[in-house]
C-alpha cells in the first residue's frame, strides 16, 4: 500500500471517497423509491426526465452531457421512455443527426411524482444541514470541478 504524506492529498482523496459515497447511497435510495412506488422506470431514466422538466425542450446532445453519458449509451433509454410515452423526440431542424425531447403529459406528472419523494428525502434526512454550509459546499465542489477541468 502507497502511504500519502501530504495532508492535503490525503483530505483530498478523502473528500472524493466521500462524494463516491454520497452519490452511491442517494442512487441506492432513489433506487429503492422507485421500486416501492412502482414508479417503472431506472434511476438513470429518471436523471433524463429530470433534465427535461427543467426546460420546454432540450436537445440529445445536451440530455448526454447534463446526465454524463455519452449519446450512443442515452440512446435506449431514450427509447425506453419514448415507449413508455414520457417523452417525445423530433428531428432537429438545425442538425438532423439530432433530436429535440420534450416531456408528454405523463412524463411530467411523474416528474411532479419524483419531486415529492426528493421533498421527503430532504426533509427526512437533510433537516439539519445548515443551507449556508451546504451552499459552502456546493461552490466548493464547483470550485474544485472547474480546477480539475482545466487540465
């Protein structure tokens, strides 16, 4: 085993275990609340609506990169939710080798579904962090995700 001297490196590593962490346990949360209320759908179908219910329409290219994955692997479940009729694509006018997605009826009514269990999660387990430290931390991550980013 590699033993780290810095501090610094050390707290660094420790804080990227910890997002690795975080993000696990919160997918495995949500995973859990789509299957109890038999909501149908994956975690990662839902990261795609999510996207969506924040704008009129957005095309797929956007879609991939807001949900970090690449088009070739959006692409079926894309398609899964298309069948589900949660959404709807056309062919962008300015690029054809692209699609615009919008949201159908349904698929916003699950998202309003989604919004109430993200509610309870906040409110159940969130309760006590305080918003200036979460805010803190947030810019934070921003900060350390755009000095990562320029190299």
């Amino acid at each position: 085993m590699i033993e780290i001297e810095n501090t610094n490196m050390v707290k660094l590593i420790e804080l990227i275990d910890s997002i690795k962490d975080m993000r696990f346990i919160i997918q495995t949360y949500f995973k859990k609340q789509l299957k109890n209320n038999d909501l149908g759908i994956t975690v990662e179908m839902l990261e795609v609506l999510m996207v969506l219910s924040r704008s009129n329409q957005v095309n797929q290219k956007e879609v991939a990169e807001r949900v970090r994955k690449n088009k070739a692997n959006l692409t079926p479940i894309i398609n899964k939710l298309s069948l589900k009729g949660l959404l709807l694509r056309k062919e962008d006018p300015i690029d054809r080798r692209n699609n615009i997605l919008y949201l159908t009826d349904k698929g916003k009514k699950l998202c309003r579904v989604y919004n109430k269990m993200f509610e309870e999660f906040y409110t159940s387990f969130l309760k006590d962090i305080d918003i200036k430290n979460l805010n803190k931390t947030i810019s934070m991550l921003k900060t350390i995700g755009q000095e990562v980013s320029k190299s």
